[in-house]
C-alpha cells in the first residue's frame, strides 16, 4: 500500500511478549555503568538492531567527565550473632548503587551512617545512589531497621571502581527526511519496574514498529543511562543536533495512572500540539504538565540552553508522584502490559500526527465545490461513513489555505485527527485539495 | 441635523405592520428557482427598490451549474381507498422540494420509500429538497405515516422542471465610502418563518432605513437563494468583493431565545467586536458561537478561503438548535413582531457602531484638561447628565491617542458605545479631541 | 559590602516613630496652596531633605493656571440663639476647602445650599472642596444637621484667596543610571489619615532608606497638591521626562485592608510584573486592578497620553471604597502603624526587584553543568540551605539565555524573587552564569 506518512495501525503486541519481556530485564543490577547495563543492552539488542556505543572514563562531556566503572559481585550484613540480615542477591535494592568495596565490623551507631529506610513507607527498600562521591551504604526496610539490635555489625561489599567506559545504545531508522525524531529512554536504574523498565520495553516495541513503516521522519531511538548518558550522547553528536526535529524522553509508561503529558521547553511547539490532541483524540482522562528544569529526566539535558530542543515525554504518573517511586515497590507487580501497551498505542498515535500532519490548499476556494456531483455529499442515499466525514470535508475545504495545517484543522473543529486525515485523502484523490508547496509533514 | 455618521434612532415601525408583511409572504412554496421565489421577490419590491436579477440554467458558478428551475402546480396521495390524505394544498411542505413529476399507483411498501417523517416530533411535516438529486417524495407527520394501512396508493406531483433561471434581488445603498457592508438573507425555504421570513422580513425594514441614512458605509442587501444564491451573486460581483468590510446573515430572527452572534471565521474582527458590545450593551442575555465550515448559511460561502470575507451572523436561536426547526412547527405562531422588532434594532446598533467608531486624538495630551472651564466638569452645580458622561470623558480623553478607537474604548471602560459615541462629540465641539487623520470609522 | 543593586533588608522603623509622624502632620488643613500645605513640607523637610519649589499664581501649566493662594483662619456658624455650633477649630474638615470669605446672616433655608453631609454616615463630616468655582461652604454630620432649627443663622469664614504660589517637595536621589524610579504622594488633603498622610509618611522613610543605599536606579520623591501639582511638575520638568523608567503613586497604606495594586496604563509593565511577583512572595492575600483614567489619582496625569509613563499604584484598600474615605472618620484611629510599616515593606520588596532583575547567560549552556564538583549540589551531606536552593539553580541556569530575567525566572518556576536572586549569585560567584551585554536590570 502506498502511504504518504506513517500508518497508525494498531501493532500487534501481546500483553505475553511484554510480560516475558520486562521479567528477563527485571532482575539486573543496572547502573550507569557497568555489566548490568551492558547485560540489558545485549538483551534488547535481541529485539532491535541497536547499535552499542562505548565512551572510555575520563572522556570529557560538556562540563561532566565519564565516570569509572562500578562492578557488584555481592554484599550483605551479619549481625552480632553472625546471622545474614542483609543480603544483596535478595535485592539489589539493598546496595547503595556505586558503593565502594568494604569489609569490616563495626558498632551499630556507625553502621547507621550508612543506612538508607524510608519510615513512611516501612516495608519499602528505598533506591539510593552515590555515583559521584564515593561511598557505600545499604538499604533496607524501615521495619528491619528499627529492629536491629546494638552490637557489632559485618559489612561487606565485593564491588570494584576501575576504569572502563560508559555504555550505551542506538537505533537510528532511516526515513525520507533527514529531520528526525528522537526517542531517549534510561537504562541505569537496577530492579525497578516502572522507573524505567516499561520505558525500555515501550522503547524497544515503537523501535521495531517503525522501522517496518515507510516514514517520512527519521527515527533515532536512545537506550542510555540518565543524565551523563544524554550528555555523552550529545558531546559525541554535535554535528547533527540540528536534524532533530521533536523528541520524546519515554519513562514510567507502565503504571494504571492516567497519561501525563509534559511539554517542551516552549510549550507550543508542533509536538505539544499533536500530544494534547492525541490525549483529546483517546477520550481517557489526561493531565498535561509543563517543562520544569529543576524536576525532571534527560528532556532536561536536551532542553538546556545551548541545545533548546522540543523535548517532551508522555508518561502515565510522573516520577516521585507515586508513593513506588524508587522504592522496592516499584515491581513487575506494580505495573501491568495493558497500560503499557495503552502507552505504547499513545507514542504511535503521536507519532502519526506528526508524520501526517500535512498542509493542503483547496483547489475550488470560491465558494464550497459541489460535492454531490463527485458523490461525496450527505444525502439520503450516501453511505453512512461518508456522511460522517462530511464534517470533515466541510473544516478542511475551508481551512486548506496554507495556513492551518490538518493538525490546526483536527484541533479547531474537535474532530478526531485520524478522521480528518482519512478525509483530507479522500478530498484528495478527489482533487479538490491539493499539497501546499511540498508534500511534508508541517 | 448635520451627522458624522449612521443616527441610531429606533425604527418607528410597528408590529402590526411586520405581521401584515409576515402573513402576506407566508403562503408561497420557494425555491431556489421557480414562481414562489419570483413572487416573494415581487413582494419585497413593494417595500424596497430591489433589483432583479437573473442567471440562465447552465451557467458555471464557480464549481457549481445554475440548475434548472423547479415548478410546482399540485400534488397528492390517494389511499387505497381513494381518499386524499395528503394535498400540497394544505402544507407546500407535503412535497420534497424538486420533486419530478409522478403520477402511478404504487404499493405502500414501495411508497414509503419516497415517504419522510419526524418520529420524534409526530405532529410536525419535516421540510426536505432534492435540489440536485433527481427524486419525488412526500413529507407527512408520523402520527399520519404510522396509520397507513397496506394497499395500493395513487401518487400525484404536477410538478415541471426546465431550463429557466435562478432570480435573486439586489438593494445598494450608496455611502461616502465605496466600502460596503454587506447584508444577505435567503429567500428559498417555503412557508417556514423563522428560517427565514424573519430574515427577509427584517433586511427589508433594515434596508428601507439605511436607505433614509446619511451614510459612511455603502450597503448591499441581497435576498438570494441558499449556498447557489451566493455562488451566483459571488460569481457576478467578483471585481468588487474586496470592497466588502464587513457582511451579517440575516436569519432566525424572530423567535422568543436569546439573541446569539456567530463571529466571522477570524474571530476577531471589528465587525465580531461591534457585535459583541452591542449584546453587552443590550443588558439582554445573548450567546457568541463561532464560525464552523460545516454547520452554517451562506457566511460559509463568503468565508470560503478564496474570498475570505469577514461575514458574520446575528440570530436569535441558531438553525437546528430549535425542535420546530425545518418543521410545519416553525410557522406564524413560533415567531412574535416583537423578537423579530428587537432583533432589528440588534442589528442597527451593530451598524451604529460601525458607522460611529472613529480614532480620536486629544488635543491637550499632556495631563488632563481642565473641563471645569469648559463647563464639563461634574461637579455639584453641574447638570446631571453631563455628570454622568464625566467617566466617559475621562476614558475618551486618555485613550485618544490614536490607537484606540471609540470601540476600544467603549470595550475598555465597559461604558456604553452610545455614551462614548455622545461623549466624544461633546468633547469634539469642545475642541478637546480632533480626529485622527482622516474622518472615517475604525 | 558591595553590592549589585539595592539591599531588600528590612527597615528598622519603630511603630512609635510612625505614629508620632503621624500624629505631628494630621492636624494641618493643608489644601492645594496656602500655609497648611507648607508647613506640611517643613515637617516632611526635618526627616528627608526635600527641595521646596513653589510657582506663581497665574503660571500656566498645560491646559491649567497656578490658582491663588487660599488661607484660612477661622470660621464658625452660629444658630438663631447664637450659640456657636460649627466651629473651624474642632475639625477642619467643616469648612469646604476654598470657601471664600463670607460673614452674614441668613436663612436656614438659604443657608442649607451650602451645607455638605452624608446622610448614610450619619455622624461623619465630609471632606469637600470647591478650588476652581468659587463658593463657600460648610461641611457637617447629618446627625447635627437634620436637628437644625428654623431661624436666621450667622456664617462666618475668615479666608482670603490670593495672589501667591503652589508649593510641593522634590526630593532626587542620585543613582549610578540617569533612569529614575518616581515616588508620588499628595500632600493637599487637610485632617485625612489614610488619604493621605499614610502615603507621606511611608515615602519619607521609604526615601530616607533609598539615600542610604548605592541604587543602580536614580530616585525622586514628589510631595505635591493632587492633579495641578503633578501637572505643575510635569510642566517645569519636560526634558526629563523622558528618563522616568517607572514610576509608583503612594497612596491609602496605612487601613487595616489587604493590599491592592493598580497597574500602569499599559497594564504589563515590568514594573506591574514585579508588584505582582513581590504580593504572590507576600503570601497574603491582595487584589490587582487595572489603570482606570476616571478614578484615581496623579498616575492620570502620569500616563495620560502626552506622557504615558508607567505609573502605577500600591495601596491596601484602594481610595472610595472604604467606608470612611473623605470624611472624619478617616482619622488616626482608622489606620495603624504596623498595616503602614507592611505597605512600607511592599513598596521596598519592588524596587528590591526592580534594582536586581538582571539578565544572565549560562556559561555552560550544553547540558546541566556538574553542580556536585563545585559543592552546589543537594546531596545527603549538603547543607540543607543550599539543598533548598537547588531547584533555584536549575531554573536559573536552564532559562539564562538573554531572554529571560530573573524576574521571568522567578514568576515561571513560582520561587520567591529573593530565592531566586540569592541563588542567581551564588551561580555568578561559582561562574556557572555571567551578566548578559550590561550589568543593569532589564
């Protein structure tokens, strides 16, 4: 089939594929470096042809240098009486992420400088990281900790710092344009579910799903560690910033919340628009959210001054609204493949906006063309899919003045976008509208 | 009396006489060709001096041909019995509108083909045309339709149609300006009287006291046939659109709703602006809609994107939004001289301003001037007239500063236009304000 | 202690100190010209060092003349039985402001024309004036009036009007820009609390606080009679005009209300944007209104058209809508000391805006710079003041791209402009952000 842009078709994922999927990269101690990372990204390359790219430690990246490698074999504590309270294999929750190696007995008192609860949520094991001041600490449950008897403690962490490099993958699908849109997820959190492995998954499934269709954008779909990993990637790609055109940060797509919407640094760019009309279009419940520079993910590093891209990021709840939230709690129970499939149709929905979000001139401006001659008037005897498009012919022989884009039009007469392009086709095989200068997307 | 522009006095017209013209245009089955729109057109001749004009069938307007001219002489339907229960002349809404001429006996199966009805308002006929569809059929109440008894029918239409014309007539009203405003209602529904005697009714009263005016503004009237009478007169006219400034549809005008304006497909035109103070002034309830391609009246067809005009509409209770619309319901009784009285006094006050809203420049813009020389200046000895105008001076005498117009400043200050309009000639007299450049409306 | 702009500290001016001020102008019966207005200035002149300048009688000033001089010694009206009871000592609210002299007698009926009371504040005397029509009379509770006998009663006004001069004070304080910030009060009105000694006294401090403090912004001070004082200054001070960047009227802050602000003619001045940021930053409770050329004070004459200055207002509740305005019950006991000291504090918090909206560029506009390595990053060992200003930092160092100012920085991400400018130089002092082109505010 011919098709100008991108097509909307539902994909065919079963809540099964995703299922398996999220429980083989559940487990890994991710961090932003190291074999877990490197484990997680073998496996999506399964799905997806990324391509991995490796920056060696000590590589300067703006004003940030790639850190050395963080290696975890084990860890655990013994209490006084020699019992293993504490053991990494039973979550890799429990490990500060970037602990230094440390072997040693010491008292109570001094082993709590170094644990991490969360009393409001007691039997939670919180997420902390330490990547840039070296130290080590555990975590646990509130309701262990305030349990822990005085006496004199075991710690031990089997983990090493060395250089190395920092990983990361990409998957850049061709379209017809050299504009592109960029797709960033973050692959550095261990053994949490929402935060980011549905980010990882939708990722993956939108990848594949693309680089079957014939588009008119460019795909670039990032798998990176957060923050040093959007750096990286920026410092190494320089040159070709300027073809992005849109990007989309793809986090916490997994969750039963509602989808939430945040917009890019302007807050009016074409991007915002479509997403809005998408949530519109679904007819869910929907909340739309603005940039915020100080609460965020690597929309933050892409929408920094110096780059000023429209980065924006469709997620369900937002990250730290949930009470989960980096928190042993946030497990494959926690989420489910419905709601992250839901996301997965809501990206692609965006997506074929901006790809048929075309601008047309009416080749009859005088007056309205005479539909019924060409069979495409309401009447008695018209079938009844073209009457109900008949609306839709009306809003865009009118607005096709080369100025209203068919996203204008959608927006303005509350159709639902995907019936204002099935009309704008047919007006067009009809030749009573015609392209405005090019055929590209607005 | 000298008059810078259009005077707003209230019409002496009475509703004796608006039910008088109401009744006499009420019986006659229009069209948009054909007898009963050459009649009403001959009738409204009597009140202004509107010129006929008429175009040949086959000739190209725009997308669309002039089609043939429809007349109608009778029609009815005998039961199986051969009782007439259906006759033309008791509703000229009992036949669809372009009916072919019929005369067979026909089985009630077959019959109800060709048969409408209004189930959810069972006493009403519905009012159907065939305009461009050659089809015979007959409108009856439900209450009728779903007594039939089986059996075989004798169908009758003395209906003709041939090559002929398309008629419409044409009122200009010369001004100072070549500028026009223009003012079209439609003349093709047969005897229903909201939609639109009220509309014709109203434009001819309207039309008759422009015509009396000293104006700014030159003023077209048209009475046209729906959708092909715009075409048409569009298709004539087309060295002297782009004199049109502003254009209203007359139409629903006399039923008891609320007063309702529908903007120019801009939005925010002066024209949209005008009308907006005259409802706010009015201290009546009133509605603003906005321009939609798809539902609306010939505003649809000025407001095509080749021409673009700024056309808007004032109603009352919009088409399709009343039960009795397009029904035997929407007769003399549905509609009262007094609504269609107060609707043509909406429509001069939106002339009123037009006409009336000038730039003015203060005379002495540095600080305030001192009124109370000039005996302008509320004070306790002060008449209590010019009291209350002191805020409009104020107002006036600081926003003259030849970016705002008496419109804006009326908008502004929420005073009344006819208080700022009577103001700013007391303060012009006073050589307090002078105009800014030339003498001519905003 | 160097400093960039203007200090935002705290003020320390005692409760006691205010009400003595207060207490030492509010017996004057001060009027547009005479004694009472300067002995009024040499009160204010032992506090700030204002200039005294004064215009002779006749000077035209725009569209006005300097009036004569009016003085008042004494005046009273005795009733039939010649007991005395209005007499001009008990309050100088008694005698309308400009009465020309008169002694004779008269009618009740006769003398009732020249009577002014308040009928809905029963026992309240009216503040009236008549500067420019020349008349007498008096002002009384409607308590007293209503009991008034039939008879012949004396009336006595001991007045002269005269050639002589307008006076006002001019205090201008040098800053390091020929941009100046202008503070406006009145002076003309006699025994009124709130309207207006409450504003001369908040601008003597407030200036006597401004000329202690190195200003980026120049300062001047204008003590002067309602309307033809401001006209007269404008008049003397064309070809300076032009350098008032913003200027602010001080008026009715010392009432019990919450704070109203006025915006300036334009109505989104930066002036109006930072009187905002600093009443949201309040967190009590306020109201903002518009620009109103027919209510209001000297912004009128600032911002009419020939000037158009942004001029705005800050007050607690705005003049004619309280209860007490121009009447005797807006004396020392209507307002307190401490709602003064709030207004003073307000009117402080926007120049401390206005002198510190700058304009910076991020130095490492690629991404987010390391905060961590430069010890500004909120981690569990970071102090918490710090911890508390990170989300300031993002802000700041995502939006300086020379198209926002601080002030922009603070209203978008809601953190007080004090937050924001604190944590602004700590990014300055780190390096991470430079002035963009000039060091001045925007």
């Amino acid at each position: 089939m011919k098709n100008d842009g991108f097509i909307g078709t539902k994909m065919n994922i079963t809540k099964k594929e995703v299922k398996s999927y999220l429980q083989r990269l559940y487990p890994f101690c991710r961090s932003i470096s190291g074999s877990g990372l490197r484990e997680t990204l073998a496996i999506i390359k399964e799905y997806i042809p990324i391509y991995l790219k490796e920056l060696k430690t000590g590589t300067k990246v703006f004003d940030w240098i790639i850190p050395e490698e963080w290696h975890i074999q084990g860890a655990h504590i013994k209490d006084p009486k020699g019992k293993k309270i504490i053991d990494f294999k039973k979550s890799n929750l429990h490990i500060v992420n970037y602990s230094i190696p440390i072997n040693k007995k010491i008292h109570l008192k001094e082993l709590k400088k170094h644990l991490y609860t969360l009393p409001q949520i007691p039997d939670a094991i919180p997420y902390i990281t330490s990547y840039y001041n070296r130290d080590w600490g555990f975590s646990m449950t509130y309701s262990q900790y305030k349990n822990l008897n005085d006496g004199i403690y075991e710690v031990f962490i089997d983990s090493e710092i060395k250089k190395g490099k920092l990983s990361y993958g990409e998957y850049f699908i061709k379209g017809k344009s050299a504009k592109e849109i960029l797709l960033s997820t973050y692959t550095c959190h261990p053994s949490l579910a929402n935060d980011n492995l549905s980010g990882i998954v939708l990722s993956t499934y939108l990848a594949r799903f693309v680089s079957e269709q014939k588009n008119y954008y460019s795909y670039r779909f990032l798998f990176i560690p957060e923050t040093i990993g959007s750096l990286a990637w920026l410092s190494q790609n320089k040159k070709n910033i300027h073809n992005i055109k849109y990007g989309l940060i793809v986090t916490c797509v997994g969750d039963s919340g509602n989808s939430t919407y945040k917009k890019t640094r302007d807050g009016n760019s074409i991007l915002d628009q479509a997403a809005e009309k998408m949530l519109i279009d679904s007819k869910e419940p929907y909340k739309i959210i603005t940039f915020d520079p100080a609460d965020g993910s690597d929309e933050r590093q892409f929408s920094s001054p110096g780059f000023n891209l429209p980065v924006g990021s469709l997620m369900r709840t937002p990250y730290g609204q949930y009470r989960e939230y980096h928190t042993s709690e946030d497990n494959l129970s926690f989420i489910k493949p419905k709601y992250l499939l839901n996301s997965l149709d809501k990206y692609l929905k965006i997506l074929y906006i901006l790809e048929n979000n075309r601008y047309y001139l009416n080749c009859n401006p005088h007056g309205e063309p005479m539909l019924g001659k060409r069979g495409l008037y309401r009447s008695f005897g018209s079938n009844l899919h073209l009457r109900g498009l008949n609306k839709a012919f009306m809003w865009i022989l009118n607005y096709s003045d080369g100025d209203h884009s068919l996203l204008d039009i959608a927006t303005m007469s509350n159709i639902d976008f995907q019936v204002i392009k099935e009309a704008a086709d047919i007006l067009h095989r009809a030749v009573l509208i015609k392209h405005a200068n090019k055929n590209e997307p607005a």
